[in-house]
C-alpha cells in the first residue's frame, strides 16, 4: 500500500468491512472472549464489542462473564482494573501502549512521599490510576461517587484527592471540606474543554443541555455560569459517562452540547437519535483511545497479545481500594 492511500485507511492499515467483522466474531469464539469497548472508542470498536460502557461497569461486567478472556479496549489503566477483578481470567488489551496522561500524572512514588507528609489521611484515588496507585489508595472512587466516598470519611480525617485536579475541585466545593488536599493532575483531553469556549457555545445555543465530565477544565466554569445566572442551572449537568446515557434518554431538550471525548457522541446519537449532540470541543479526541484501532484488534485476538499482567500483592492490595469503591458506588461511572 502507498502512504498515500495509506492514509486513506485511518484504522491501522485494516478496513473495518464485513470480513473483518466475521473474522473478529471468529476469533473471539476460538479464544472463547468476551469484547468490551469503552465509549471513547472509534465507532468500529465500539459496534463489533460484545459490551460497550464506562470503565467501571466495563471492568463489573468482566467479573462476572464467564469468557476466560477479555479483550479490554480501552487504555491501560482500564485493563488493568478488569484483571485486578478478576486475576484468574486472560486479560488483553489490543495495544499496551495506550496510556493516560491523567493516569500518568501520579506515581506510586510520589503518592507515598505524598501521604508521608499527611500521616493519617485517607486516600482517595479516582479510578484513572496505575494497579500501583490503587494499591497505595484506601478508597478508590468514579466521577459518579466520589463526594459520597469522601462524605463517608469522618470529617476529622484528612483527605488526599489524587489525581485529578477538577473532579477534586468539584468534590471540595459540593462537601464543603477544608482538609480535602487535591493532586495537581489532568487528563490533557478534558483539560483542553476549557470555560471560555463551553460559555461561548452555550451563549451561541440557548435551549441546549449542557452534559459536563467533571474531569473537564470546563466542568468548574459551568457551574459558575449556572452561578451567575448566565445559564440556567437545570441546563448544566455534571455527568460520567455512563450517567450521560441515562440523561439522554430522560431529557426534554432537543440539543445538548456535551462537554468530554468526542468518542461519546457515538453512543449518545445511538440511545436519543432525535437529539442533536454536539461537542463543545471537536478536537477532545483521546489519542490513546484511539490507538485500539481495527488492525490492533485483529493482532490481540490472532496472537493473544497483549497481555495484561499485575503482580498477585499488587492485585490483593488494589482489589481491596477498588472494592471500597463499589461497595461506596452505584451502578456505573468513572470516565
Ligand atoms: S481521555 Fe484523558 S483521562 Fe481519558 S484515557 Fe484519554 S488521557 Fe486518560
């Protein structure tokens, strides 16, 4: 193939047609997998996945499936997350090189020495975090529920909020807590929606919903705007993902601006086709989500790569911060 037409196939050098789709369903029987896609996901992940969902109800509905091998599309840290529910089963991820700069913006390192300087606080972990993040974390949490995991810690116990700095914001303002210390991280993605733009849009579309990740640089100048009055406080709405698909279903509103990865328009248009979805930033694309493309896939179920590995005392440790968070949650959430 020429570069040129190259890069007319933006999927790896695969087109996701007909034949490709008999060949995933072939192979995922032969490996006796279960396909899982997150909602960032190009479209053709997303259609060809057995299950598609946040990273949180992703990582449940591994645990409980009987495949013995789950093909995660996603990033890393996701992955990891279904193999630290469930360490007996295969986990593979299309491409291990598919990160998280919000992930990335802690160390288990800089955790310790973190804690160190706060003996005695509790640390809360959103659930973007490495296996060993999670394993130095008494509590981790989605976007969904974390001001009800930080309310269940008793209001003299200092609290460090890892790793991201709006959701952290977010959680500070709704509980009102003054010993909630917040983890300067962000995801680049959600950091790039920022308040001028999203104040822009909403201006430019009075009637419009407004659905929020509250990872987003926007998620805090959405509810100063709704503060001052500039937009009614019934249009803004602070969401995960997996709660934006509920949302769209019960909403009156014929447009909503959404505020996250452009990955999620997909399923959006799929559960409210008469809304009109858009993104308040077009350019709020993953690329680390994307890098599970067509031809990654086909790879991970041909050679049964790659695998997702994390240490049996590593796992034990993270299993215990995860499960605080669910017993702490509701049905869905994270990113
Ligand atoms: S959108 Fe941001 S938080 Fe989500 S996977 Fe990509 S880098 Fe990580």
């Amino acid at each position: 193939m020429t570069l040129q037409a190259e890069a007319l196939v933006p999927f790896g050098g695969v087109e996701p047609d007909a034949a490709w789709a008999d060949e995933v369903r072939r192979l995922a029987r032969q490996r006796d997998a279960v396909l899982l896609a997150h909602n960032y996901q190009l479209p053709e992940i997303q259609e060809i996945a057995d299950h598609t969902g946040d990273s949180l109800a992703l990582s449940r509905i591994a645990a409980g499936s009987d495949a013995a091998t789950i093909v995660f599309c996603g990033v890393h840290f996701m992955a990891e997350t279904a193999k630290i529910l469930s360490p007996d089963k295969t986990v593979l991820i299309p491409d291990a090189r598919a990160g998280c700069s919000l992930a990335d913006s802690i160390t288990a390192e800089q955790l310790r020495a973190w804690k160190a300087e706060h003996p005695g606080a509790v640390v809360v972990s959103y659930v973007n975090t490495t296996a060993e993040v999670k394993a130095e974390t008494d509590i981790c949490c989605t976007s969904s529920n974390a001001v009800d995991v930080v309310a269940s810690i008793p209001e003299d116990r200092e609290v460090l909020f890892c790793p991201d700095q709006f959701l952290g914001a977010h959680v500070k303002r709704i509980t009102g807590r003054r010993n909630l210390h917040i983890w300067a991280g962000e995801c680049h993605v959600h950091a790039g929606i920022n308040g001028p733009e999203l104040a822009e849009r909403a201006a430019a579309s009075p009637d419009a919903d407004l659905f929020i990740h509250p990872e987003c640089g926007c998620a805090t100048s959405a509810l100063y705007l709704a503060g001052e009055g500039a937009v009614e406080p019934e249009r803004v709405k602070i969401l995960s993902t997996g709660d934006m698909l509920h949302a769209a279903r019960e909403t009156k509103a014929t447009s909503v601006l959404v505020a996250t990865e452009v990955g999620m328009l997909h399923q959006l248009r799929k559960a409210a086709p008469e809304i009109d979805f858009r993104a308040v930033n077009d350019r709020a694309s993953c690329r680390y989500m994307k890098m599970i493309t067509p031809a990654a896939m086909l790879r991970s179920l041909r050679e049964g790569a790659d695998e997702v590995h994390v240490d049996a005392g590593t796992a034990e440790r993270a299993r215990a911060s995860v499960r605080r968070m669910i017993e702490i949650g509701q049905p869905g959430g994270g990113e």
